[in-house]
C-alpha cells in the first residue's frame, strides 16, 4: 500500500504546525530552479516554518527562496541539510548564501549525457578525482630545473613574511627552485627562513622597497625562470608602483600577479591586456574593485559578472577569491567549493600565488594551474580546519596541510 498523502488547504497555518510536529522529515519542493525574486505569498510563511521546525530538511533541485544562477536570496529561503539537484550542480548552490542553504549537495543523474551537459555549462567545478587528473606527473629522470624554476619578487621592510610564503609554498607544490628577489635590506631574513631558495638581493629605496633600479637585474632573472610570482609585501610605496607597472609590461615569461602589485596597476590596467605572455591575476573584491575603479560592494553584488568581465577587459585569467572563488579564463568558468572561513587570516594569498605559480612551472596550463591551485589551497584548509579548528588556522598551515590534501587527490 502505498503511504497516505495529506493535502492541507493554504492558509491553513494551524494543521501545517500539526504536520511539521509529526514529520521526521521535511522535503522542500515548493519552488524549482526558475524562481527570480522574491518569495511571495503564503510561501513566504511556510518557509518560516520550516527553518523554524529544527526538523531535518531535503530541498528538491534547489532550496526554496534561492536563485538558481545566482546564489542570492531576495528576502526568505529554505536552510536545508541536503539538496538533491538534477544533472549537475546549479551555480547558485556553489556561490554563497546559496551555498550554505543548500547543505550536502547530492547531483541525480536523470539520464542527459555527460557530452551534451559539457557543451551547453559555461561553469565546472573540480571534485578531488577531476583535481587529481590535472596534478603534473613527475618524469623518474625529472631534475629540479626540469619539473619548474620560480621566481618570487616580493616582500619590503616589515614584510618579508609575505615572500617567504609564497616562496614555501611554490616549494611545497612541487616547484623544483625556488629564488627570492627581494630588497637588498631583508635577503639575510629570506636566507634563514627558506633554506632551500636562492636569494639575489636588489637595490632598494630608503624605505625597503624595491624600485627602478633593480629593472634590468630583475628582467635579466626573469628570463632564466619558468614563471614569475609578483607582489605579495611589496608594498605601496610611490617608486615601487611605477616601477611595477613597468615591470609587469616588460617582463616576458608568465606571471601569477597579487596583491600589491595588482594596487599599483590600478592606475593603469590597461598594461595587463598589453602582455603577450600569459598572466594569472589573483585580486580579492577590494583588490579586483580598485582595479575598476568601483566599491568593493559593487563588486559583492554581481560576484559572477565582475569575474567575467575582468578576464575580458585584462585578457587575463581572473582568480577572485572570497567564500566561493571564482576562476575565469577566455572559455570557461570554475568555481571552486573547497575552503572554509579559516582562510580569512593574514597571508593566505600569498600561499595560494606560490601554489599556483609552481603549477605553471611544472606545465599546466594557467587556467587549470589556477583551479587547481585554488582547490587544493581550500582543501589544505579543510583538513587543517579538521585538526585544528579554523580559529586556530594559520597560513603557513594551509602549506603544511598540502601534503595530505595531494594524497587525497592523487587516490
């Protein structure tokens, strides 16, 4: 016999609170994936109720209230504890609010083939097997210049700790040299923090940054690594923005470029759509909104649409990072569903420019070196949050921690 269904009248607020009382479990199906807006109407007080039951909760393709394209939430949505989505991943169950309302996402394969879906999303998002097929394969007779060379111009006085992470980092992805090319002031420090690295000290102003004349030192090592990692602690100091934005238009190999070298082309961006070599830029919102010469909150807004049409404006491929990262090339969009709020501690950034630089040199391609990077950053994170708590995380843990997010990728 098939189980009785009870149909309530709307409006009926009384037999609803009866009927939740009883539930073990509540299955949210009263909006699909077209819902824009706001929910209105007597829906409005029954999602009330549900999140106010604190009766478990499984959504139907979508949470009830949550823009499927976009992730907001105009007013009321379900919380569920699972979403049971068709086909693939809806963007807005990966792009927060949306992807903390959704739960445990679980995909339905309802029989549309793998083929037709690839063609017709302008999304993806990795999962650990898809992440362990883009890791570089190391050849048995690899030597350290052959499996990547990076270099790091980074760091100023007071903080020298924002190239010795990125410098460990792009060691700890599998990097086979590492070189600082830092202001002549704090090479002894890089020295004793990164053993394993090669410093070459450049001229520096009066306040430890660096600046023009250390161009044609700095071009000429360029030429002699696999990818140049650009920015973190450099600074803001006036000569050292107009000697980046020189920099970045002169130097030829690829470059993952972050933080305050992506402040000192705030005034010119334009540079970066200049370049021939590749270029992976990593802005978070308020980094990406100077560069436009917008608010961070505009930003905030239109997360997907910023991302987009930054990589077409630069020409470059965008990493935004925040909650839900964003990772846009010229023909493809990821967005990433790895990390926690851990990360949102100092010098996390500069780890994930070091991770993604070393992929670069080991040869993958610099759309997949960012996700990858992008993913497995997060997913350090989620394993060292695991053991240690995400107040206690630290951004050297998120390095630390690599290791065992490798093996969970690699099987």
């Amino acid at each position: 016999m098939p189980p009785e269904v009870s149909v309530l009248a709307s409006g009926d607020s009384q037999a609803l609170d009866s009927a939740f009382d009883d539930a073990e479990l509540i299955i949210d199906a009263i909006f699909g994936f077209n819902l824009k807006g706001a929910v209105r109407g007597a829906a409005v007080d029954v999602i009330d109720k549900i999140n106010e039951s604190h009766k478990p909760v499984l959504a139907v393709d979508m949470p009830s209230g949550l823009e499927a394209d976009t992730g907001k939430v105009h007013g009321r949505a379900v919380k569920a504890d699972a979403t049971v989505t068709f086909t693939a991943p809806k963007v807005g169950t990966m792009l927060y609010p949306g992807l903390e309302l959704t739960g445990a996402p679980i995909v339905a394969d309802i029989g549309i083939p793998e083929e037709l879906i690839e063609e017709n999303s302008g999304y993806r998002y990795l999962d650990a097997e898809e992440a362990g097929d883009l890791l570089p394969v190391r050849d048995p007779m690899a030597h350290k210049k052959s499996v990547g060379q990076v270099l790091v111009i980074a760091g100023s006085r007071g903080m020298s700790g924002a190239a010795v992470l990125t410098g460990h980092a792009a060691y700890k992805m599998g990097a086979g040299l590492v070189a600082f090319a830092p202001p002549q002031g704090i090479a002894p420090v890089l020295n004793a923090a990164l053993l394993e690295a090669i410093v070459w000290p450049q001229p520096e102003t009066e306040a430890g940054t660096l600046f023009w004349d250390a161009r044609s030192s700095l071009l000429e090592l360029a030429g002699q690594y696999d990818v140049v990692a650009l920015g973190p602690g450099l600074s803001t100091n006036p000569q050292t923005v107009e000697f980046v934005e020189k920099l970045v238009a002169d130097i030829e190999k690829p470059l993952v470029i972050d933080a305050d070298a992506l402040n000192a082309l705030a005034g010119d961006a334009g540079i970066l759509k200049s370049r021939e070599a590749l270029t992976v830029i990593t802005p978070h919102p308020g980094e990406l909104a100077r560069l436009y010469g917008v608010s961070s909150k505009d930003v905030l807004a239109d997360w997907l649409g910023f991302a987009r049409r930054a990589q077409e404006r630069f020409g470059a491929v965008v990493v935004l990072k925040g909650a839900s990262t964003v990772i846009c090339s010229a023909e493809e969009t990821t967005i990433n569903v790895t990390g926690n709020p851990g990360l949102a501690t100092a010098g996390t950034g500069d780890v994930l420019t070091g991770f993604i630089a070393a992929l670069i040199a080991q040869g993958v391609d610099a759309y997949n070196a960012a996700c990858l990077g992008v993913y497995l950053h997060g997913f350090s994170a989620d394993i060292a949050a695991e053991d240690i708590g995400e107040l206690s995380l630290m951004a050297s843990d998120v390095i630390e921690y690599l290791p065992e997010a490798l093996a969970w990728v690699m099987g």
